[in-house]
C-alpha cells in the first residue's frame, strides 16, 4: 500500500491529518532522516548508511547522488 514517510523531525501531531492517513489507508512511517512527509507509492525506496570514514564515501553531496 502506499505509504506516508515523514522526516526526523517533523511533529506528527501537529503536521500530520493522522485520520485523514487512516481514512485514505496509507501506512505511515518516521524516517532516520529530515525533511518533509513523502507520499511513497508504486515505487521501491531505499537508504544507504555508511560512515564518512568509508574510503569509498563521496566528499560532497553531489557526488553521493552520483553513487
């Protein structure tokens, strides 16, 4: 089903219609990372954790979207 994603940081109770969720059927999940809530649906979705230590860990953020 489709699913609800929101950021680290956002506050559920107050940013998110918790019954609109519910009604509509979506799961809903808390991410490790920031930002705002993403409507994940039909799509597959993933992270890659590593240290920055990693010899091969990008030095900006650009280049770790090139990964």
């Amino acid at each position: 089903p489709a699913t609800l994603s929101i950021g680290y940081f956002q506050r559920l109770q107050k940013e998110i219609d918790i019954d609109k969720v519910k009604e509509k059927g979506f799961g809903l999940v808390r991410r490790q990372t920031g930002g705002r809530g993403v409507l994940h649906d039909k799509e597959l979705t993933y992270s890659v954790i590593v240290p920055e230590s990693h010899p091969n860990m990008p030095s900006t953020v650009t280049e770790a979207y090139r990964v």
